[in-house]
C-alpha cells in the first residue's frame, strides 16, 4: 500500500498544535533570512573571489616585471568588485603623497618607513573590502546550528501533546496517536531544510573568504618585495 500520495503536509500544518505552529513559523522566517543571505553571497561574495584570483594573477606578473609600482597597482584597481582593488587604491595614494620615490626613478629609494606605510595602507583597505563581504555569515552559521533543534522541539513537544491526547480516551489504537506524531515530524523536517542549505552556503563562503585573505597576504607580501628590491639591489649609480 503507498501512503506518498495520501501524504497532505498542509494539512498537517494545518492540524499542528499552536506550539508546532509557532515553530514551523519561526523555521519559516529563518529559511527566508539565510536564503536572502545564500542569494546576496551569491551575486557580492563569488564574483569578489574571482575578481580578487584575477587581480592577484595581475599585480604578480606586473611586480615580477619590475615595472612601475604605481601602474601596476592602477591595474589592480580596475577591478573594483575584488577587495584587492581597494588595497591598491590606498597604496597609490600613499605613493602619490609628497615626497615619495618608488625606487623606479633615480630621486632616490624608499625608506623603511615609507614602504611600511604603503604596506600599513593596503591592509587596512583590504581587511576592510573583505569585512563588508563576511557580513550575513554569522546567520548562516546560526541558523544552520539552531534550525534542527528548533524542529527538535517543535517534534517533541507535538508528540508530547500526541500522546497526552492519547492519555485521555480508553481506547489507545494507533489511529488515535499517528496523525499528532505526524505533525510533529514535520517541524524537524523543515528544520533540516532550513539547516542543510545553510550549512552548506557556511561552508561555501568560509572557504571563500578564506581564500580573500590569502589573496590580501600574497598581494601585501608581493608589493612590500617589490618596494624592498631597489634596496637590496642597489648600490650607488
């Protein structure tokens, strides 16, 4: 005998007690809350994890070629949906202050505390760019961490009132007791729903973000080589 197309999840929602039904309300607002979130990752966060591999890629073979610091960091800057681009933008306005010199030139070389400065500039930039994009992750990671016990609760407490009901009549069948544990189950279902896709987009944006900050250490440590490489090869003219 199937029992799938006899199966009207509706009306067990409909059927719930007033408790299973607050629950299920409750996992409905956090489903549409990490939803928004997996959707705004999706068009904000992604595409800057591309931008920021593409702009590394770039500023590398641009400081590898000891060419101009400032173009290259120029270069970095057009792609403004990566944070490394913000990182370059700082550098260069710290490069285009009075009395700089970018080694390429023969006015003279950077100091230490010149290119600490350039380099002070790109962190705070980029961890800047990569913290407006982490925003939302907490509630994915809170709704997938919650979401399941919450429909935990709403299941138990249904079956609880299921069986109380149970309690009251002289006859005990399962007849009586099926419907009210299967109202109840459908909170910790919903609560999986909620739960899985949220872990997994966890998942996916951690990694991302992750892989942001590795871009921003390479970009930091491979501009500060490249600041630092007149001073190591230089001698006097």
């Amino acid at each position: 005998m199937d029992l799938v197309p006899h199966m009207d999840v509706w009306a067990m929602i409909r059927e719930a007690t007033p408790t299973v039904k607050w629950v299920m309300v409750l996992l409905a607002a956090m489903s549409v809350l990490s939803w928004a979130v997996i959707l705004h990752k999706l068009f904000t966060l992604v595409p800057a994890a591309m931008a920021s591999r593409a702009a590394l890629a770039e500023a590398l073979a641009a400081f590898s070629g000891r060419g101009d610091v400032t173009a290259a960091l120029e270069l970095v800057a057009r792609r403004p949906r990566a944070p490394l681009a913000r990182a370059a933008t700082a550098a260069s306005a710290v490069l285009a202050s009075p009395g700089w010199s970018d080694g390429s030139t023969t006015q003279g070389r950077p100091d230490a505390g010149q290119a600490l400065a350039v380099a002070q500039a790109a962190a705070l930039a980029g961890a800047t760019g990569t913290r407006g994009l982490e925003r939302g992750v907490g509630l994915l990671a809170a709704c997938s961490g919650a979401a399941p016990f919450i429909g935990l609760f709403g299941t138990v407490w249904g079956v609880m009132h299921a069986f109380h009901a149970l309690g009251q009549v002289q006859t005990a069948a399962l007849a009586l007791v099926g419907p009210g544990i299967a109202e109840a189950l459908v909170a910790t279902a919903l609560g999986l729903a909620v739960a899985v896709p949220a872990n997994v987009a966890f998942n996916i944006a951690t990694s991302l973000l992750d892989g942001l900050e590795t871009d921003q250490d390479a970009f930091e440590k491979a501009l500060a080589l490249r600041l630092e490489t007149p001073l190591a090869g230089g001698g006097e003219g």
